[in-house]
C-alpha cells in the first residue's frame, strides 16, 4: 500500500535509474502541476516560500502558540515578565510589613466604673473558703475550712466551699446566698458588658463557687427536706473568751478551734434566699442544661419547704440573730417566688408573688423608715423593680394586673425617694444618701439603691419610656442615672475625704482593713487564738492588700476612721461587695442597655386570661 505525499502525489519511483533528463524533466513539472493544483495552508507555503538564510525560520520564532490563541513572543515574555515582578514586589511588600513592628493606637482607656468592677470582683476570690482553685489569683490565700461539716460531730456533714462573709472567717448563708442571686441578677440584665469587660467567666465561676456550696447544704437530690445548714462558725463573745471565730484573730489557713454547724428546721426567710439564688443562678447557667435543672431542682425544693416549714432563721438568742437577723420572711415568698416563675415559667409561682395578701404583709402598703431601702434582710423594693419588669415588657394582664401595677407604681415612689429635692432619706455635705439613717455602714446600702435606679432607668428606656412622674412632675430617666453616678462616684473618691472606699482602686485608699487574712502576713508562722491579737492591733497598714473590698463605709458627717479595729468603718462584706459590682457593670463601659430576653427565657407565651364578666345588672 502506497502513501501519498503532503502535495497530493505518488511516493512511489518507478525505473529511476533508467530515466532521461528530459523524463525527469517532464515529471517534475507533473508535480509541479499536481501539487499547484491544490490549496495549500500557511506553514506549507512559508516552506515553500523560505528564502536564503531560513526566514520562515526566523518568523516561526517571533510567535508563541498558547493553544487558544497565537500571541507575539516578545508581548508575551514582556507581559509574563511584568505579573512575576509585580507578584515579588508585593511579596517583598507583605514581608516587610510582617517583619517591621506594628505600633497601633492604643485602644480607648476604661472608664472608671469598668476599673473599679475588676478590682471589686477580686475581693470574692479572697473570700474564697475550701481548695482553692489554681487561678485564683491572691497569693496571700490559701486552701482553708478543709473539714467544715465533718468536724461537727452532730452533722457530720460536709461543708467544705463557699464563701467568709467579712474580714471573720464564718460562713452566714443568709446574706451569702442573698449576694449570689444580686451577682446572677446583674449578670442576667448586662452579660454583655461583663462580656466587654473581660469578666464574664470571671463573675460566672464566682456564682458557681458559690451555688455549689449553697446544694451542700440540704438534701438538694430530694424533693422534701426539713432541715438546712444555715451557718458554719461561731461568733458570739458574749458568753465569755471562747475559741471562735470573732475571739481568734488568725488565718483562715490556720484555724484549729471548733467550727460548729448551725442547722435549721424552719427557715423560711433563709429557705427562700436560697431558692432565689438558686432560681436566679439556673438562668445565668441556662446553657448548661443538667447543672441549670439542678439548680431549679433544689431551688423548688427549698422553696416549698420554706412555705410549709414557717419560721425565721434567726430566732431570739441564736448566733445569726446576733449579727444577721432576719425581720421576717414574707418579702422573701415575693421575691423567691418572683425568680422561681422567670426560672420556670410555672404560674403558680407568679401567683403567689402577686398575691396581694402576701404583699401586705410584705409591707408594700405600709411605709416606715426603712420603706425603700433594698438589702440582705428586706427584699421587697428588688422584687417590686424585678416584677415591674414583667409588666413592661410581657404585660401578663388579668389576674395578675393590678398587683403588678401597684408595685410599678411603688416603684415609681421608691425612685423619686432617691433623688434630692424629696426628703425621705437625708443626705451628708457630700452627698451620700442616708439610707439607713445615720447609722453605721452605710455603702451597702447605697449601692444596691445605685443599682436599682440604674437598672431601672435600662428599663424604662428599652420600653420606650422617656422617664417617670413624681406627683405631677416628669422626671428624666437621665435624672436616675445621675442619682446612681453620682453615688457611685462618692465611693470612687468623690467625697470630702478624697478617699477611694474600695481597697486598691486608687491612690489613697484604707490601708487597715478590718479582716484577718488580710492582717497577718503569709510568713510561715501558724499564730494562736490571741497570738494573732498583735496583727488586729499594730497600728501598721495590713501586709496584704485585699483588693476590691468596699469597706463598710464614712459616718453620717462624710468622716472616716482608717482604724482596724473599728469594723463600723473598716469591714468589707459579702453583700455589700455583690451590690458594688451589680452598680458598677449596669454603669460601666459603652451604653448597651440591658439584655431584654434572657430572662424570660423559661417563660412560656403568656395568653392573659379574660377578666371575668361583669355581674348582671339590677335595677
């Protein structure tokens, strides 16, 4: 079989060595003929066509076949040439860049109030009792009340966590427990701005240090109890010199004097605290699902044993009547009752929060002069503010109503009663308000009233609502908020004094702490029971500093005794460290408003029940 030849003829030569020139001739000019005859592409006529010196060659050579595309080699290396050294360019760009330090503007300074809530929050990790936790964060601390519980003989319980209630080393459940749920209250309304501040871990693992503790102490598995641990130490010295926690001045590290447990069989004021805080921790940890239902779990338990079981904690003669004496424990069925609906959206609970009957004997249709002020012991004014709440935004109406419009406007009078120009509370030459009269300690109770006016204030905004009327006058809800700053502000330093009343926030600041820990140095001595009296009374400022306590607080003429011994000017508490921080995070960092939902995340759709006919007309 023959091939042909890219120009159309015969590959075969047929009798070549006998041919002529003129029939080699004659046949080239047939291939001539044949191979014109057809049409011939552009390569196969640039062969043919090449000159001397292989032009064809040469143009070959000036283009680059990309496939799709013939481009001119000399635009093609140029442009490739260009990307690759743009490409370096801006690599040698990026790297030096990376290389070379970076000097941003320095981000915006903290307020003050975001300041002074980091130091504020510190002083529960000092207070911290049991082992400690790794990060605690207070090197003069240590692992402390290892066999609280199971020393008593009687209990043989254990009680080991929680927290010292002031600068003893006794653990008063009643004010603990009202702290953790003014701790989770704040934490509910502002996670954002905790959040912002870089202390939402922080104030979350402190109220969980603390509802651990509180589930030790009764039977929280069960669903009837009839007993609860209410205190563990001993503080009264009136009986005569004793071992105990207010007669030793030593470390809580160093204690080896009897810690006896106080239990109680009706408690119903501690009962309900307790379900508060419990209640109120259950929705700061609502995406932790099985510690929130144990939460709830023992808050329900403790709640139904505090109505069965009626009784204060504190009765006449008992060691917590001495120094947290509870005055009834009827604002505690309100105010338990008002945290247990939000944690469980059970109506029964709202029920009996708005019971008028239990308002009343509540005092919210009675004055007196203590009318208004929120604290460990009266928890009416909170549960009015807290269920003034849910009028605003969820407006349950029938049948709960005209409760709920009463307390609102009882909180309404308890707001104008906080500002100057009304006279129901004096206030000293700088400005502090008298809360609880002239007497002493007064921050504890100025700050939870800072707390409230300020939260309230979030309120009214994020309903729309411009402010609020004090008889026929309309107050701002800016007015508030400067009632709040401006309380807040005096503790800070702005007072006669110039004092900083929170430890370590400051230049000038107590420098004599009434507290034991605080006192003594970490020096490796274990001091006895009055050995350590030298520390409470050297006149020399405390070797450690117990950052973030707000001290009790100036007398009634703005003056102040930096004197250990004088607990009326110098203690820190519990309570009254858990109202500071709530005050300071609702006004601290940018206004972001209080967290509207959260809350009521448990509580079902609400379809108000009709009002009831009226009754059939007679003439």
């Amino acid at each position: 079989m023959f091939g042909r030849d890219p120009w159309g003829g015969p590959l075969e030569i047929s009798n070549a060595d006998s041919a002529t020139d003129d029939d080699r001739s004659r046949n080239l000019q047939d291939l001539d003929r044949a191979a014109l005859s057809r049409q011939l592409d552009e390569t196969q006529q640039s062969w043919l066509l090449a000159g001397p010196g292989d032009q064809a060659g040469k143009k070959k050579k000036q283009y680059i076949d990309l496939g799709c595309m013939v481009v001119n080699r000399k635009i093609f290396i140029w442009t490739v040439g260009t990307v690759l050294g743009v490409g370096l360019l801006i690599g040698f760009i990026m790297l030096i860049i990376k290389l070379v330090p970076h000097h941003h503007p320095p981000p915006p300074p903290q307020d003050e109030y975001t300041r002074a809530l980091h130091k504020a929050l510190m002083f529960f990790n000092a207070q911290r009792s049991g082992p400690l936790p790794k990060h605690n964060n207070v090197s003069w601390r240590g692992n402390s009340g290892m066999k609280d519980g199971t020393s008593d003989t009687s209990i043989r319980k254990n009680l080991v966590g929680g927290y010292y209630d002031a600068g003893d080393a006794i653990k008063f459940n009643f004010p603990m427990s009202f702290s953790m749920t003014l701790l989770s209250w704040s934490v509910i309304e502002y996670s954002a701005k905790y959040e912002a501040a870089g202390e939402l871990d922080h104030v979350k693992n402190i109220i969980k240090w603390g509802t651990d503790y509180l589930l030790k102490t009764f039977n929280s598995s069960a669903d009837t109890i009839d007993r609860i641990a209410a205190q563990v130490g001993l503080g009264d010295t009136s009986k005569g010199p004793g071992p105990n926690d207010h007669y030793c001045w030593v470390r809580p590290e160093d204690i080896d004097y009897p810690r006896p447990v106080y239990e109680c069989h009706s408690c119903s004021d501690l009962a309900s605290e307790m379900a508060a805080a419990l209640a109120a921790a259950s929705i700061v940890f609502k995406d932790s699902k099985t510690y929130s239902e144990k939460l709830v779990h023992g808050a329900k338990t403790l709640f139904k044993y505090g109505r069965e079981q009626r009784g204060r904690y504190s009765p006449g003669g008992s060691d917590p009547s001495i120094f947290y004496n509870s005055t009834s424990y009827w604002d505690e069925f309100v105010w338990g009752g008002a945290w247990l609906y939000f944690a469980t959206g059970n109506s029964s609970y709202l029920q009996l929060a708005t019971a008028p009957g239990l308002a009343k004997h509540a005092g919210a249709f009675w004055g007196g002069p203590d009318y208004g002020v929120f604290s460990w012991d009266n928890k009416l004014t909170g549960s009015q503010v807290l269920l003034s709440r849910l009028r605003l935004f969820l407006s349950p109406g029938y049948p709960y109503e005209e409760i709920l419009r009463t307390f609102h406007n009882q909180t309404d009078n308890v707001m104008c009663s906080y500002l100057p120009i009304f006279k129901s509370f004096n206030r000293t030459k700088g400005g502090l308000i008298q809360l609880n009269h002239g007497r002493p300690q007064p921050l504890q109770y100025v700050v939870n009233a800072a707390f409230l006016a300020s939260v309230y204030s979030d309120y009214l905004e994020a309903a729309d609502t411009p402010g609020w009327y004090c008889g026929p006058n309309f107050y701002s809800i800016d007015v508030l908020r400067n009632f709040a700053k401006t309380q807040i502000d005096y503790i800070l330093g702005n007072n006669p004094q110039k004092m900083s009343y929170i430890v370590g926030y400051g230049t000038h600041y107590p420098k004599h702490v009434h507290h034991r820990g605080a006192s003594i140095p970490k020096n490796g001595v274990k001091y006895s029971c009055k050995g350590g009296w030298k520390w409470r009374d050297t006149k020399k400022p405390n070797p450690n500093t117990i950052v973030g306590a707000m001290v009790a607080g100036p007398d009634k003429h703005d003056g102040f005794k930096d004197v250990r011994t004088n607990y009326n000017y110098t203690e820190p508490t519990l309570a009254g460290n858990a109202g500071l921080v709530a005050a300071l995070v609702s006004l601290s960092g940018v206004k972001t408003g209080i967290d509207k939902n959260t809350i009521f995340s448990a509580v079902p759709p609400m379809f108000p029940t009709p009002p009831p006919p009226p009754a059939a007309w007679r003439p």
